[in-house]
C-alpha cells in the first residue's frame, strides 16, 4: 500500500488503521505540512520517504509493488491557493497525474483518490449536496481538485487502473496543525480558546459545514479499497450527513473548553469560502457499504481532548 501525504492529518490516521490491520505501507511525503512525528508510534512498520509526488523518480520507487495507491498529498487551503495559484495547479494537479501515472505503470490495482466537497461550490438549489450536481468551483483550490477527479476518470477509463475520488467534506480530528495561519475552522478555534480567547469567524456565522471525524474518512478509504466492483473514477460523498453552523460550532466548543466566551471575533467572509455545506451519502452507502462510525458531537469531544493536551505541551 502506498500513502501519498502519509506524514499528514488524514495520512497518517489511514496508516495508522492499515498497519493496525497488517498491511505492508509505504509512505511519501514532503513534510511541507506533514511530520514523520505523526508516525512514531507505528513507523517501525512503514517505509518512509520524504520526497514531493513532483519527483517521479522518488513517486516511482515508492509506488513499485503496491496493489493500491491512497493519494492524500495536496496543498489544502482554499486562502492560500488564492495566494499561489500556479503552485496549487502544479501540486495538486500535475501531481496527481503523477500520481496515477507511477499506479498505472506499476500494475496498481485502484487509486483512492482524496477529492473535496468544495467542488460544489454554492449550488443555486437548497439541500444536500449530491453527486449529480455539477461542478462549481469558487477557488484554485477547488479547481485543482475538480482537476483530479476529472484525471481519476480518465486515467480509469484508459488503462487497468481503477480510481475513485472521495469527496471529502470538513474533516477533522487530532493532529490537525492549529499553528497555521490558514488553519482549519477547529484547529483554529482551539489554538484561541486554549489562550482563553475567542475564535475568529470570516463572516457572520450562519454559514454551515458537514463537520466529518477522521476516522470516518479513513473507513471510507478502506471500504474503497476492498469494494468488488470497478469504481472508474466515480465521486463519492463522505461525511456524516448532519449540518452545523461556524457559530452553534464556536459555542460548543466553548462549553467543551469551559469558557465563558459569548461572542466570537467576526471578521469579512473570505473569498472562495462556500455559505453551506450538507452532504448526501446515499451513494457512498450504495457502492462502498459506508455509514459514519463517529458522530460530530463524539467527535468533536476527542478532538478537543487532543488539542487540550497537546497545545498544553502534555
């Protein structure tokens, strides 16, 4: 098995369950935002190697003899990418045409493809978010992963290789950076918070995402990666299926925190952020038998757990 990104948030948390199950794993990363640190505690058990999917030559090596490719690296953040466009193109999409390129010629069996629900940008129709609607993007970002889903296609529809490309919807969970200055909405609360601060919010609060806990999204993976049937390069929601807004979110985990915190920061929206987001998963339980192990309140609680201990320097 081959992770692409296996020293970040979503990576490390795939191998972790891989190795648990015996797999044999390798992983690349270019610890841009990733740390072999994520891997301590089973690294003994996975080839590590710190090299860019840009350097085929590394991609390549890494990629010899494994029947299934989990390609987690990009660069992830919808500000940033409005900041380095071409970098973003060239990551995100030139390396995963990489990345399929070193799957096809080493006789990989499927790439999982880790794809975003940014791609529906904001739909004119109220609702969940399902799989027929088109493509809408509103950033770099968004566009270079619409990008990969479209190379995922192709590539499984011109060679052995089959993909699919899950779109993920708002993951998060332990090892999730708060230190980044384009930190995700909970890792950025929870660097406030533990100061005993409020959190920023761009915007007024209202606007909503499908919160998903890590571990859902690693069960997708493996649930993708077992499924019988040629996938060809299919989109597939994976979330929970529960909407929350940014606010009824900063007020939960302040209650979490213990803090008596009534108002958060509001900052203007940015650019490229989506009002809502609500997945549909009834393709996801139809083709790969998944439903959400974790809830968004269970989740969130171990979650804070984490970032309670770690950013105290426990």
């Amino acid at each position: 098995m081959l992770v692409t990104g296996g020293a970040g948030f979503i990576g490390s948390h795939l191998i972790e369950a891989l190795v648990t199950l015996g797999a044999e794993v390798v992983a690349i990363d270019d610890l841009s935002r990733g740390s072999w640190s994520n891997l301590e505690e089973f690294g003994a058990d996975v080839r590590q190697v710190t090299a860019s999917i840009l350097d085929t030559d590394a991609l390549h090596d890494a990629t010899a003899g494994c029947a299934y490719v989990f390609h987690q690296a990009a660069l992830g953040s919808v500000p940033l990418s409005l900041e380095q466009p071409i970098l973003y193109h060239q990551v995100n999409v030139l390396g995963t045409i990489h990345v399929l390129e070193a799957a096809r010629l080493a006789g990989a069996q499927r790439v999982i493809f880790a794809a975003s629900s940014s791609a529906y940008g904001n739909p004119p129709q109220e609702g969940a978010k399902v799989e027929t609607m088109p493509a809408l993007p509103l950033s770099p970002y968004a566009a270079t992963k619409i990008a990969g889903e479209a190379a995922m296609r192709g590539w499984a529809h011109s060679y052995g290789v089959d993909t699919v490309s899950l779109r993920y919807f708002n993951i998060f969970g332990p090892r999730q950076d708060p230190n980044s200055a384009y930190a995700a909405v909970i890792a950025a609360f929870a660097k406030s918070m533990q100061a005993g601060q409020p959190g920023t919010i761009f915007g007024d609060g209202s606007q909503s995402r499908d919160f998903t806990f890590v571990a859902n999204a690693v069960h997708a993976n493996l649930l993708a990666a077992r499924c019988p049937q040629r996938i060809a390069g299919e989109p597939i929601n994976i979330a929970v299926g529960q909407r929350i807004t940014v606010g009824e979110l900063h007020r939960r985990m302040a209650e979490l925190y213990g803090l008596p915190i009534s108002e958060p920061n509001y900052r203007p929206p940015r650019k490229g952020d989506v009002l809502h987001s609500l997945a549909d998963t009834s393709k996801a339980q139809r083709i790969l038998g998944y439903e959400p192990l974790v809830d968004f309140s269970s989740g969130l609680e171990q979650t804070v757990r984490w970032y309670q201990r770690v950013l105290a320097g426990a």
